[in-house]
C-alpha cells in the first residue's frame, strides 16, 4: 500500500496565541488536502487555542517537544497526559535545535519515544547530521546511532506507524536545501536500517520526511522521491507558502 504523505510545519519559538490563531485563520483555506496529512506543531502555549482553531479541518495538531515523566515536580516541563488532553495527535522528538542547546541525549530521547508510544501520541523522530560530519562522510553511520538509539525496545507496529524526519543540521534555517538526492540517498538509507532493524513491512509503512530549508520551490521535487513521505518545515510554516507546499 502506498504511504500517505505528511507535510508538517515546525512553528519552533514562534507565534504568541492571538497571533497563532491568526495565522491558523489564514493557512486554513490554503493547506486544505485530502491526499495530504497536514501538522501544525506549535509552541505548548499555544496548543489549547490552536485545536480549538483547527476544529473542523483537515489540520491536525503537534506538540514541538514532552518530556517522558508521568507528573510531578519537573518545572517547567509538559507531559504526554496534557497534550493528550488538550487534542494534540503528534509530537516531535530530537529536533536538533533540542539536542544542540538543551543537551537532549538518545538515551533520553528513547524513554521520550517510549512514553509517546505507550500514551498514543505519534512521534515525529528527528535525525541528522551535522556539516563536519557529513564532510568526514559518517553522516550514514551516524543516523543510523541516533535512530538505533532512539528505538531500543520499540516495537515494530509502533516503528510502523511513527513519522522520522531527517533533517541535516546544515541544511536547518540556513537557506541551504540538501540537493534532492542527497535527502533521498539518506531516507533510503533510514528504510533500509528500518528493515534491518525490523522487517521489510515495517520499513514500508514507516514515513520518513525530510526537513531543512524547505521552501514552495523545492518541494515538489523532495516529497516526489520515492523514500520521502514529505516533509518537517520550518521557515515556511509560518507563511500562506505552506499552503503551496502541502498541495506541492
Ligand atoms: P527550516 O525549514 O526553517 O530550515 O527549518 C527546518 C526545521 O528545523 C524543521 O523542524
């Protein structure tokens, strides 16, 4: 069976809740797809008015981040409990942004995944490589740590039914797009891990999408190839260009 596509947007720190309401308003009418699964993964303060803005739509909601505790005294964080609650449907995990500046590990990033899986929420695994590293020509070797990592005792139905996005740390904010082979080579390379992992129907129904710089112009031709199950974007997200890329 075919993979259906999913285009999310990674709103980061951007957008108090009058004006994510506003820009919900105005993206509605453009991302409207029934080929397309559409995400908004917005900021936590965001979430409650932004369900309730989507109500009624083909837009569903994602959280940017949660951490893996039930409840309790960890200031400051949000748990898979209260964006299940307020209507959140996906999460992103290991964003590079997280991993760089807030030291977020793979051995973290696994009890995350865990708990997301044993609450129902889907997660949206990120990897990537930094450009040292794609130079040093690890950038395979070093996925393939951080998704091995990140999926220690998952399942393969769970794997089956998450979302990974490779998104090259180079290639994030920077206006520098991986050339459209470049992304497929490495999302190949994740299915094939993911059949190694696994088995080869898990590695089918696994959507890998890829992010960074991701723009109106580029992704037609990105989200055509036949590993990538569309994209993470962030930039662009925020601006009716979202409509354009989700009806690529
Ligand atoms: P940009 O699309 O702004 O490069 O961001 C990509 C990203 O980090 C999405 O998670």
């Amino acid at each position: 069976m075919a993979r259906r596509k999913i285009v999310a947007g990674n709103w980061k720190m951007n957008m108090t809740p009058s004006e994510a309401v506003k820009l919900v308003e105005e993206l509605k009418p453009l991302v409207a797809s029934e080929t397309v699964d559409v995400v908004f993964c917005v900021p936590a303060i965001d979430i409650v008015p932004v369900v309730e803005a989507v109500k009624g739509t083909n837009i569903a909601v994602g959280a940017e981040n949660m951490y893996f505790e039930d409840k309790g005294a960890f200031t400051g964080e949000i748990s898979a409990d209260m964006l299940l609650d307020a209507g959140v449907k996906y999460v992103i995990l290991g964003h590079s942004e997280r991993r760089d500046y807030f030291k977020e590990d793979d051995v973290l990033l696994n009890k995350k995944v865990k708990k997301a899986f044993e609450k129902g929420l889907t997660p949206i695994l990120c990897c990537g490589e930094s450009l040292e590293q794609r130079e040093m020509g690890v950038t395979m070797d070093w996925i393939r740590l951080q998704i091995k990592s990140d999926l220690v005792d998952v399942t393969a139905e769970q794997v089956a039914s998450m979302v990974i996005a490779y998104e090259p740390i180079w290639a994030i904010g920077t206006g520098k797009t991986a050339t459209t082979e470049q992304a497929q080579e490495v999302c190949k390379g994740i299915r094939e891990l993911i059949a190694e992992m696994y088995d080869e129907a898990t590695a089918e129904a696994v959507r890998i999408q890829y992010g960074g710089s991701v723009n109106a112009a580029t992704a037609a031709d990105l989200f055509s190839q036949p590993d990538i199950d569309g994209g993470l974007v962030g930039g662009a997200a925020l601006k009716p260009d979202f409509g354009k890329i989700v009806n690529y």
